[in-house]
C-alpha cells in the first residue's frame, strides 16, 4: 500500500514540476528569472557549478529529475537542479527573518522545453526579499542579484565561463 501511495505522490509532484516548467515565467510577477542556454541541461548546470564554485560559493546538491521520474516507471525530459549558497550571505538574511531558509540554500533548476531548447531559472532575490518582508538587507539581496545574473549568464552562454 505505501509503496502504491508513493508512486501516485511522485506522479502527482511530477505533474506539477511539468506544469511548472511549461510556463514562460517573468521575475515581475512570480519571482522567476528564466534563461535560455546554448547548452544541454547537464553541461549548463555544470558550467553553472563550476562559476559559482570559483568565487568560493558551496554547490551543496544536484537533483536529476528525470533520473527520478525513471526510476518510478515515469518519463520526464531532462531536468536538474543545483542547490548552492555562501552563509556568510544567507546567515543575516536568516537572522532577519528565519522564514526564508525555506528558499536558502538558493536553487537552479534546468530543463529541455518542448520546442528543445534548454531553459535556467532561478528565483529573483529581490522577489525574496519581499516574500519575506526583509527590508534591513538590501546591500546582500543587491550582491545576491548580481551575482546570480553574472553566473547564470556564464552558464547559458558559450565563451562567458572565465579562466580558472
């Protein structure tokens, strides 16, 4: 029974991830800043990995989706997500309000659309920032944003990935 009720959990969750990743998101309205990458999902998330490691920021996790989806009897186009963050910036948010570690460590998440090309979206730190009421950090959220556009377009685009 409980192996019946996992199954249709993880058909219910994939359904939602696939709705999710149809839509054409802005950061206006949902917080979602989406790119389109030269590269495959991995490669993007590994150029990705690769720019945020070299400034020192921690990539903690990476999630293959569509590995999981498989493993269940289910398909799923590629899709990855990459769990990274630097504390020396999340902690203030976090003793600002606690409430946002629901979003910290920070997520990316790539996937194949269905017209082939290859989508990056991450949530807007500004967008945290007013999910969360936080108004005493706006020097960390401005860096946050920064350097989250700066290491995403490294990895959505071919020659932005610099020298080691």
């Amino acid at each position: 029974m409980l192996d019946r009720f996992t199954r249709m959990m993880f058909v219910l969750l994939t359904m939602v991830l696939a709705s999710f990743l149809a839509m054409q998101a802005h950061a206006e309205g949902d917080g979602l800043i989406v790119k389109q990458s030269d590269f495959g999902v991995t490669k993007t998330l590994d150029r990705l990995g690769i720019a945020l490691e070299r400034k020192g920021i921690k990539v903690f996790a990476r999630i293959d989706h569509a590995k999981g989806a498989e493993s269940v009897g289910l398909e799923l186009p590629p899709t990855s997500l990459i769990i990274f963050g630097n504390p020396k910036m999340g902690t203030p948010l976090m003793a600002s309000n606690p409430a946002i570690g629901l979003d910290l460590p920070l997520k990316a998440i790539a996937w194949k659309d269905s017209d082939g090309t290859v989508k990056l979206a991450y949530t807007d730190p500004s967008w945290l920032a007013k999910r969360y009421g936080i108004s005493d950090r706006d020097k960390v959220f401005k860096m946050m944003t920064g350097a989250l556009n700066k290491f995403t377009d490294m990895a959505v685009t071919r020659g932005a990935l610099p020298a080691q």
